[in-house]
C-alpha cells in the first residue's frame, strides 16, 4: 500500500505501508471459482476459534522471554522469538521472528504493549514501527504504550523469502502484462514460472508455512512473550485482515484493535481484484476530476470528464506498449506500459501524491522523459538505487498465494474474465486481470480458504473505512464491521488509503481515545 507526509515517508517520498498495500493488488491471488459459487460458500463458513488451553508442545514457545537489546535506531530495542514452523507438528523446527520495541514515555498509567502492522502483505512491520509509529503515532499513545512490532514469518528479517535477484527483478516489472498475442502471453506465463521456481527453490519448507493464520497464532506467542494478557493492535491494510485472523482464533484474548483500511475475509480472491479493480477506478476518477482544474494536468483541459482523461491515460499506456521512453536510468531501463501503469497506481494511494504524479505523466507524455513515473513505479516495488529490491514482492505473494487458490488456472481464463475487469476500470481493468495470473504457477497449493471472521465474544473492535480507498474499497469496511459481531464502524468521508495519522482530527481522536481509555466510538461514526 502513497504521500509526501512524514509519518509514511520514505526514501522515495511515498509511503512504505501504502506500497505494501498496494502489492496485494499486484500480486494479488484469487479463487478459482466463479465469484457467486465462491460467495455463497464463504458465506456458510466462519473462522472458529482456538482452544484457549495452550497444547503442551507449545509450552515452551509461550514461555519465552525476549532478550532484549540496542539495535543501532535511537530509542528501539530489537529482540528474536521463535515460533514452530508448522503448528501441527511443533517439532518439525522453528522459525525466528524479528522484534522491536521503543517502551513507553510516560507520563500515565502505562497501558501495555501495542502492536502495529503496516500492510503488505510483505511490508516490514519493524521498519514501519522504527521510521514513523514510534516516533510519529500521538505522543500520548506512545507515553502509555510500548510500541512494537514483528515482521511476519517470511517477511523482512523474520527469514524473508527470496525469489529473484535485482536483474531478475528488472525483468519481471518490465513484463507486457496485457499481453497482445500468443508470444506475449507465453512471455508472461514465463515470467510468474520463473518468479515462482525462484521462490520455491529459495524456501522450500518456509513456503509452505507463511499464511495468515501461522501468522496470527505467531502474534499470540509475541502477545504471551511481553507479558500481556490481551493483544492491543493496530493494523492497516492487509494489517486489518491479520488483526481479524487473531480475534476470529483468540476472541477472548483480543484487546483493544483498530483495523484500518479493512479489507473482507469472506470474498474469494478473484472477487477480491475484482473490487478491488473498482476501487483503483474511483481513485483515478478523483485523480483526473482534480488534475483538469489544475493548468499542467496532461491528461485534458478544464471541463474534460474523467472518462476521457482516462482514455487519454489508456492511450498512453499504448504508446508506452509499441515505444518505451527513455528515462536516464544508470541500468538503462525504460519506461515501460508496465512500469509507467504501476508508477500511476502507486500514486492513487494518497491525494498527497497527485500533484507528482501530474509533473510525472507531463513529463513522460510531453516531454518523453519517463524518469518521474519510473521513480513512482521504484517506490511502490521498493528498489534501490543500486539496484536491489526488498523482499516485499516475495513475501506478498507467499502469502497471498498460500491463502487463497489461484484466481485464475490458465491465461484463457484471464480472457473471458476481462470484460468484467475492463469495466470495473477501463484505464487499469486489463492489466489488473492479468497480474491475477501468477498464482497460477505457484510451487505450492493454497491452504486457506475465503470465510467469514465473527470473533464472538471479543472486546469492542474499531473497524475504519474510507469511502473512496483505492486499495480497500469502503464496502469491504462495511462487510468486515458486519461480520465481526464486537465491530463499530468508523468512517472517513475523503481520498487515499487507510485514515488514521493522515490529517483528520476527527478520526484520530476517536481512535485515541479508544486506545487510551478503551472508549470505542459510536457504531457508524462518520468523519471527514
């Protein structure tokens, strides 16, 4: 799941939770069924809860105690905890997980650890925490709370996955992926073959074991390792369905949870791009309305309706198909359709964004410099200027390809779900079909599946939406809020992805005094 504000900064000036966010869309997998079949079963089953007795072999992952120490960022402490590597056989090894605290400032009755996840899936919760929740979350949530994260198991220094190196990196973002003909639609199949052997022979046995649910029992050891009786979290994005997963298998263990940018558990994923699709489309909508006010918007004058700006982007799109542009790139990459479509997308996740992503398409389509939207398109695949990626990608695919089977089992199945696709968004429809592909080729099946998350006796959980979220489009919001049976609904009237920290006084208060004084507000709350 980007902005210029300092609380998401990064080295690219656009947000690192947002680019987590938005890789879900990417590489995002999907249910093989046909959405209404897929539905209707989802609707029949629920997430069921854990025993609340801890089993015997797992004794000892709960009785640990993180040894704490200096880590090289002013104020954090780094800590490793294990967790066993597959939960029905705890004896079949172990997997490290990596920590970060910065305790509490006081003054105040100190309340706890919480836990913060940015998105993904695959983004870095510890970096995340270390460059703006520990220092940027309101001083008197950090005066109360220790603030704390985990990377999930596959992610970032919990032993990342790893699929390609930085070349092979370069090759797959610059892959067709709306392909024309039979050629360019074998190159793409031979693309996500190779992403996914690479992934396979990198972590054989972890690939098997990086789901959301591993991932939300690990978050129980982590709760029992600081000493809490109850898990306070706050998760953005892809961070809304993790925090679900953990009150839907541990409700009477859920603390105080805001899930922010809160996407539904009971869609199969194939429904899942596909509104998500939808919700990319309402976030360019807004983009162009704004950017034919302004003089230097490239894409048409005062008065020029959103369809047409996007017509005029798709044609773009086209030109970039048949002739890259140069982009003074030191590895001499080009811009790309591919490359300048995700530069486009990385920009929707934040109207702080939008006057970039203006300069950036001027300069690509009127000046033949693509170097403003390969910088956007750097940003949201997390490149380098050396040239080396972070496991970001890796981790988000594991991930989604582990929790849910395959959108699509076959490029021929791609094609008769396009029109579908193409009308949910006519500018990003296509090529949004077609990145649904590559789990198709995954070197291991799905254990998950799509199912409601009810949590039945959980403590008041604070649901945030935000209706016009590229990412995670307001519906799902609503659907989440109304299957978590503890869940008040909380929305931001407005643009961008996520709402908390951006700007509203209105959210933030609410959800302060949530965390502060286990207050939740009013059920429907709407802010703007």
């Amino acid at each position: 799941m980007h902005t210029r504000r300092t609380h998401r900064g990064t080295r690219t000036g656009t947000g690192v939770a947002l680019l987590a966010a938005a890789a879900l869309l990417v590489s995002g997998c999907s249910s093989g069924n046909s959405p209404s079949t897929a539905s209707a079963a989802a609707e029949e089953a629920a997430l069921a809860p854990l025993p609340r007795s801890t089993p015997a072999a797992l004794t000892p992952y709960y009785g640990q105690k993180p040894a704490w120490r200096d880590c090289g960022v002013p104020g954090f402490q780094c800590a490793t905890l294990k967790v066993p590597l597959d939960y029905a056989e705890p004896a079949a090894g172990d997997v490290r997980l990596a920590l970060t605290r910065k305790k509490a400032t006081g003054p105040g009755k100190r309340l706890g650890s919480l836990l913060v996840n940015p998105g993904g899936p695959g983004g870095s919760a510890t970096g995340y925490v270390q460059a703006y929740a520990g220092i940027g979350y309101p001083a008197d949530v950090r005066a109360r709370y220790d603030m704390v994260a985990v990377d999930p198991r596959g992610v970032a220094r919990s032993e990342p996955v790893e699929c390609l190196d930085g070349a092979g990196m370069d090759g797959f973002t610059r892959t067709d992926i709306t392909p024309d003909d039979a050629k360019e639609t074998r190159a793409l199949v031979a693309s996500y073959k190779k992403f996914a052997e690479g992934c396979g022979a990198d972590a054989p046995k972890l690939l098997r074991h990086v789901s959301t649910v591993e991932a939300a029992r690990d978050m129980d050891i982590v709760r029992a390792a600081l000493g809490d009786e109850k898990l306070n979290y706050v998760g953005a994005s892809y961070g809304t369905f993790l925090g679900a997963t953990y009150a839907g298998l541990f409700p009477d263990r859920a603390g105080r949870l805001v899930l922010d940018g809160a996407m539904d558990p009971s869609l199969p994923a194939r429904r899942l791009n596909l509104e998500q699709t939808e919700g990319f489309d309402t976030a360019f909508t807004a983009f162009a309305e704004d950017c034919v006010r302004q003089s230097d918007c490239p894409l048409g004058g005062r008065g020029t309706a959103p369809e047409q700006a996007g017509k005029n982007l798709k044609a773009f799109f086209g030109k970039l198909d048949a002739r890259p542009v140069p982009t003074g790139d030191a590895d001499g990459r080009r811009l790309t359709e591919s490359l300048a479509t995700i530069g486009v997308i990385a920009a929707m996740y934040d109207e702080g964004a939008w006057q970039q992503l203006r300069e950036a398409l001027t300069a690509a389509m009127k000046e033949n410099d693509g170097a403003g939207l390969l910088f956007l398109s750097d940003s949201y695949y997390e490149r380098d200027a050396n040239g080396d990626y972070s496991n970001l990608m890796f981790a988000n695919a594991a991930v989604n390809c582990l929790d849910l089977p395959p959108a699509f089992d076959s490029p021929d199945e791609v094609r008769k779900a396009l029109p579908a696709f193409e009308k949910a968004s006519p500018v990003f429809g296509e090529g949004l079909a077609w990145a649904s592909l590559n789990c198709a080729y995954w070197p291991v099946r799905a254990t998950g599946e799509a199912r409601r998350i009810e949590a039945k006796g959980a403590a008041p959980i604070v649901v945030v939406g935000t209706t016009r979220d590229p990412a995670t489009p307001y519906r799902w919001a609503e659907a989440l809020a109304g299957q978590l049976s503890s869940a008040r609904l909380l929305t931001y009237e407005g643009d961008g992805h996520t709402a908390y920290g951006r700007g509203s006084a209105c959210i933030d208060s609410a959800i302060n005094a949530y965390l502060l004084d286990g207050t939740p507000p009013k059920d429907g709350k709407r802010c703007s």
